[in-house]
C-alpha cells in the first residue's frame, strides 16, 4: 500500500461460514437460499474420496435432490461447461453448489454464467460485463489455495480457439463460502504443497500490488502468519485439523486480499506456463515466487520488510525450524527485505516443493519458446499490478533462471 | 460537470487524438499488429468510437454507431476517458472498482496500455486545439 489516501474498494458479499463437519449442515444453507435442486459440480477423484458424502446425504435428507455432475477435469475447459449447463437446465436445478478445488470451483462459476444468460459463453468473457445476478451459489473448497470461493473472477479453458477465458464480476461471488477443514484431510502432501503455495503467492503479491489497500494488507499478512506456521504441518501430517483449519482459513483470507487487490508477475508468468504445459498452478507459483520477489526487490523493499518483521514477529520460528524468521530487530529493510525471500525457500524446502520449471516436467526452453512465454505473459492481466515495471527481458531471465 | 457538454465534442476529440496516435509510428505499428479492433462505448454524454487494426495494416478509427463486431469493447464514463488520456486512471483500479466495463479478452487490451502512454503528452494539446482545458475535470 502505498498511501492512506489513495481511494480503494474493499468487496465481498459472501458469507463466510468456517468450521469442522458444517458441509453436513448444508441443506440447511440451500433452504436459506430458497434452493429446492441443487446442482452439484465437482469431480471423479472427489466422489471416489467420498469428500461430497457429507454434503450429498445432508441434500437427499432435506427432501433437495442433488444433481451431481462429477466430470470436471483438472484446469476445466468450456465443453465441460456447457455439459453441465446443459444438464442442470434438463434437471431445473435453482442453486449451485461447488465441492472441489479451483478446478471446480471455476467450472461451477461459469455454468452459473452460462445457467442465467442465453448465447455462446465466449460472448461473455470479459470484467464487469455480466448484467445482472445469478443463481444462489455455495462454493465448498476442498484444497487451501485458490481463494476461488471467494473471489470474483473465474478462468476456463478454451480448447478450440487455444485460450484460457477470463471471466470477472461481482456477481461472480459466491453467496456463502462454506469452510469445512474435514474436507480436506485426504488432500495428499503434494497438493496440499502445492496449492498452499498459491495461496502464499496470493498474500506477498497482493500485499505488495499497485491497488493494495489497508484492508488487503491486514488479510494478506496474517493470512501469512498462518501460511508459514501450519503449511508444513499440514502437508506431513494431512490429519492434522488445525493445521488444516489454519491453512484453510489463511487460503480464504488470501483470496480476499488479492481479489480486491490484484497479484502480480508471478501469477502472470504461472499462468502462461500453465497454459501453454498444463502444468499445476500452485506448483508453478511455488517454483517462480522467489525469482518474483527477487525481481520486485527494488520497489518493494521496504513491504517486504514489513512482511518479515510481522512474520518473524510472530514467532513461528519457535515451531517451525526457520533460521530466517528469527526475529532480529537488527535487520535493516534491505536485509529483512531479503530474509523473507530465503523464508520462501525455506518454506519450500519443509513442504518438500521442486525449485525449478525442470522438475515440473517442461521440456528444454528454447529461445523462441522463452521468448513466446515472456511476450505472452507480459499481456496476463495479472502483471498490471505488479507494483514495479516488467520488461520482457525480466521474464526471459526469471524464465532462464527458474528452468 | 461533465468534461464534455455533447456527443459530437466528445467524439472529435476522441477522434482527434486518436488520428494523432496514428501518425506517430511508434504506437500506431504496435497497435496494428495487435490486429486488435477496439470500441469505446462512453457515457454522460454518450460516445461511441472504434478502432479497427484488423488487417495488420491500417488503422482505422470511425466514430458513431458502425456495424462493425468488435473484439473488445470499453464502457465508461466519458470523464473517465477524459481522465484516463491525463494519465490519471489506474486502469486495474478502475476495473476492480466497476468503473470500466470490459467485453471480450480484457488482458489484450491491457497489454497495449504501456504503448499508448506517449499519448498522455498529446492529450492535453488535442483539447487546447477544440478550446478546451486539460485541467477542467481535474
Ligand atoms: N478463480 C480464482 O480466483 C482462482 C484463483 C487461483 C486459481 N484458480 C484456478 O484453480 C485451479 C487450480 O485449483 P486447485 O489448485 O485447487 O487444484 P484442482 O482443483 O485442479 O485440484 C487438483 C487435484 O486435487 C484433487 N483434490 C482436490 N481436493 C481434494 C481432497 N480434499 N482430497 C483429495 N484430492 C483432492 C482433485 O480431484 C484434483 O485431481 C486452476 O485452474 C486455476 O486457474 C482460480
Ligand atoms: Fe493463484
């Protein structure tokens, strides 16, 4: 943030409602939005799991017969969408529900577009474009990353034309968030790595974006606290029910920071590698997140300190064995500046998370291919609030060096 | 007040600048290989123009209702232009705060924000020449 009196808009209408075994009660939340069907998105691995079970039995209790619609893929595409749409509008479902990851959380937002509005869902691609309200939506997160229960935007997969469709709204927020750290139990190691790490990225780039505001910044910095003291522990012991509950909140608070404040080269830069490799996006976030925080050292230098003397001042090194987050009164900005970067080492080396693109499985980068990935990721929208200036010779290095 | 009293002042100046962009090599080249065609829906008064690079060769710019398909369209308060050509709008902001409407691939669009920034400098003169006064929407 960079002065109290820039004006700022801090949004979000969806109710929050955290806590151990409430996707039992959501019947009850489907009454109190007047649902009577409920369109269930989520996917295979998740029925398998047996992770709706709980949410399931408590709609066939009630009488509201849920449409189960378990066929989204992981980084959804539109032809998924449309399925699901075209199957909800057979079977008259009134409410949506998502129990799933930022996968499926997506996918039920742009059936949702798709359910309330006539036409190809490509003419709706856009930032504030859709007109009016849409069905009542429960949005249930079974990873701690995305923020996607409650942010406002939604990214599809447009396999015909290439492209991933970016959808942005505020009537794409959900009516309730609905938190239930049980769900998440049997989240295996690596993604709970992984998609903790998105939710990381999400607090130091919004924390350090051109539209930060003091709100974003409270959310953003102890959703960090949380992040770097129960991440570890979440990923070894995945029964752990306050670490997950802790990492499950941080995700949440995470989301709020950046949906109202934007995030930045990293996520423009994992976004594009994304795209063009499939590869995770929490993973791709993890491995670039140092080379961004490195990049953005010049401008940031004093947040970044602000960051780790708020994290070290917290005491998770007491936990946690982070010999960078020893609280040193000592530090000046720049060398605090950097003890947050070697935190983010740290904690990716306790999460047991790869340090290079390599090991995410992209092939050799050629020149061209590096130089396509750079242009490319220089029109994500993301990098708009980076808070310095990018080039594409910054990304080509931060390309080369995180290969 | 509104910067512009009238749709036909609003569109001339529009226009006028961006017929000065189009000469100045640097940004008109990068705007045509976008091969981007743009429309600018304004409100208070209403306005409406489009810029069309289409053939990767031309820039066209026509004003008023065309019957055109853009790829992307713009809505916003005529004010807000005003203010985004002064330099004065952070366009992410005003997009997170509602006050621009963006149909279509937005990122594009804002990938060639940094290509017509040189603009913000012919702004303030376009306006001079219809007697107008930069600072008027301060
Ligand atoms: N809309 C937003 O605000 C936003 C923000 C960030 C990311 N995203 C999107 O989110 C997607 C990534 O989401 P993600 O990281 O949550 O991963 P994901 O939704 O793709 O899920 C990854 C895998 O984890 C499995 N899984 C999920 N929960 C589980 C559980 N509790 N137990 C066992 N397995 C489980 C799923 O079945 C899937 O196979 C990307 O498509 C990205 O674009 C959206
Ligand atoms: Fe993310």
């Amino acid at each position: 943030m960079t002065s109290f009196t820039q004006a700022f808009k801090f949004q979000n209408p969806t109710i929050i409602n955290f806590g151990l075994d409430t996707a039992s009660g959501i019947a009850d939340l489907v009454a109190e939005l007047g649902g009577s069907k409920a369109l269930v998105v989520t996917d295979q691995g998740l029925v398998d799991h047996k992770i709706v079970n709980p949410a399931i039995q408590s709609l066939e209790e009630s009488g509201c017969k849920p449409v189960v619609f378990s066929d989204v893929p992981p980084d959804s595409d539109l032809q998924c969408v449309e399925r699901a749409i075209e199957y909800a509008k057979r079977e008259g479902c009134d409410v949506v529900i998502a129990i799933g990851g930022g996968s499926v959380i997506d996918t039920a937002k742009a059936v949702n577009i798709g359910l309330c509005n006539e036409g190809d869902l490509r003419d709706f691609e856009g930032i504030n474009c859709l007109t009016h309200r849409l069905k009542p939506m429960i949005l249930v997160p079974t990873t701690a990353g995305t923020g996607s229960e409650v942010s406002a935007v939604a990214m599809i997969r447009d396999k015909e034309n290439g492209k991933k469709l970016l959808y942005g709204s505020r009537f794409l927020f959900a009516d309730i968030a609905l938190l239930d750290p049980r769900l998440l139990v049997s989240l295996p190691p690596h993604l709970t790595a992984a998609t903790g790490l998105d939710a990381v990225t999400h607090c130091l780039e919004s924390f350090v974006s051109t539209t930060a505001n003091a709100v974003s910044d409270s959310l953003a910095l102890e959703a960090g606290i949380l992040l770097f003291a129960n991440l570890p522990r979440a990923t070894s012991c995945g029964d752990d029910l306050e670490a997950r509950s802790s990492t499950l909140l941080a995700s949440c608070m995470a989301g709020l920071a950046f949906t109202n404040a934007g995030v930045g080269v990293v996520h423009a830069l994992a976004h594009t590698i994304g795209g063009k490799y499939g590869t995770h996006h929490g993973l791709t976030n993890a491995v670039l997140l140092p080379f961004g925080l490195r990049l953005n050292m010049s401008t940031t230098e004093k947040l970044y300190a602000r960051f780790w003397r708020h994290l070290a001042g917290s005491g998770v090194s007491r936990d946690m064995p982070y010999t960078s987050l020893v609280y040193d009164p000592s530090l000046n900005d720049e060398q605090a500046a950097l003890a947050l970067v070697v935190a983010v080492e740290e904690l990716l080396k306790l999460c047991g998370l790869p340090r290079s693109l390599r090991e995410l499985g992209i092939p050799e980068l050629t020149d061209e291919v590096v130089m396509e990935l750079a242009e490319v990721a220089m029109t994500d929208p993301a990098i708009m609030f980076n808070p310095g200036e990018v080039t594409v010779e910054n990304l080509v290095d931060i390309l080369r060096e995180a290969f | 007040m509104a910067v512009f009293s009238s749709t036909e002042e609003l569109q001339d100046v529009m226009s006028l600048l961006w017929h000065e962009i189009k000469e100045s090599p640097d940004m008109a080249n990068k705007l045509i290989q976008s091969k981007l065609i743009v429309q600018f829906r304004y409100r208070e008064p209403e306005g409406l123009l489009t810029i069309d690079c289409s053939d990767a060769e031309t820039m066209k710019i026509y004003t008023g209702p065309i019957n055109i398909k853009p790829m992307i369209e713009m809505s916003m308060k005529a004010d807000i232009a005003h203010e985004f050509w002064l330099g004065k709008v952070n366009v992410p902001m005003a997009l997170m705060m509602g006050k621009i409407v963006s149909r279509g691939p937005t990122p594009k669009a804002l990938a060639l924000l940094p290509v017509i920034k040189p603009a913000y400098a012919i702004y303030p003169g376009v306006l001079e020449g219809k007697g107008k006064n930069a600072q008027m929407a301060g």
